[in-house]
C-alpha cells in the first residue's frame, strides 16, 4: 500500500485541537471536515461578521472551544495576506476562507 502524501498525509495535532477533534493525528482534510462538522452540528455559521449564530453563511462563530483553537492562529499567507486571531473573543467570528489559517497554525 503507498505511503500517504500531501494533504493525506496524517499530521501531528496540537493539543486543543486533539482535544477538540479526539485524535492526535489526522490528514489535513479530515482535521478541516471535523472542524466543519463541529461548526454545523453546533449551529457556529453567520451571514454577517460578528453577526448572531444562525447556522448558515460564511462566518464561523467562535464558542469557547473554537475559540482556543482560533486564538493558536497568527500567520502570512503566499500572497502577503496576514491572519492574527490571538486577541479574538469568544463570539466574533472568522471568514470560512481563513479555516486553511487555522488548520495549518494548529498542527506541528
């Protein structure tokens, strides 16, 4: 059987996201579906920025548990763009695009 690659490849968690997700290792796509899963079972999506939880739209609504996670996340992306959650408070939210920012602060 070949070797997992790239974005299928299991990558180590950090701790409150291997809390949150119940595994300590995971492929990257899989870390990304669980996190959509908590978000839709939860009812964390928005149509507006810090807008009321209303379980549709494109912003993701920081309960305390998203919250730890979201707060890991200070990074630049290829393009120049900067993602800072370190000051971010619980019920803000998060553009669905910045859930590759996230991933990738919360994994070692």
């Amino acid at each position: 059987m070949a070797e997992a690659k790239g974005l299928s490849k299991p990558v180590k968690l950090k701790s409150e996201l291997a809390a949150l997700l119940g595994a300590t290792e995971l492929p990257r796509t899989e870390i990304t579906k669980k996190l959509w899963d908590y978000v839709k079972c939860n009812k964390l999506q928005t149509k507006t920025e810090n807008g009321k939880a209303e379980n549709a739209g494109k912003y993701i609504v920081a309960d305390a548990k998203l919250l730890s996670i979201f707060k890991n996340t200070k990074s630049t992306s290829k393009s120049g763009k900067l993602t800072d959650l370190t000051n971010m408070k619980e019920g803000e939210t998060i553009n669905m695009m910045q859930m590759a920012a996230v991933v990738g602060a919360n994994i070692e």
